[in-house]
C-alpha cells in the first residue's frame, strides 16, 4: 500500500475513533453503537 495512503487512512481511522468517543453513551445508542463497536466501525476506513 502507498505510504501516503496509508496514513491518510490512518488519520482517518484516529479522526473517527476521537468523535465517536467523545459521544455520550446515550448518543452512541441512538445511532445503534456500543463504546466496544467504536475501533471496528472505525477501522472500516482503515482498509
């Protein structure tokens, strides 16, 4: 993979990580999340 690529995705991956983290649990039920599906929700732009 290009390195260039490669950390895009990874900033990416980091950038959804913070603002889904930063949500309330109450939030994160609204829209179908737990605290635990936030690394593999994020890590789907990490690919």
């Amino acid at each position: 993979m290009n390195p260039l690529r490669l950390a895009k995705n990874w900033l990416s991956y980091r950038r959804t990580v913070n603002e889904l983290g930063s949500l309330s649990t109450q939030a994160l039920n609204d829209i179908g999340l737990t605290r635990y599906d936030i690394r593999h929700v994020a890590s789907r732009s990490f690919r």
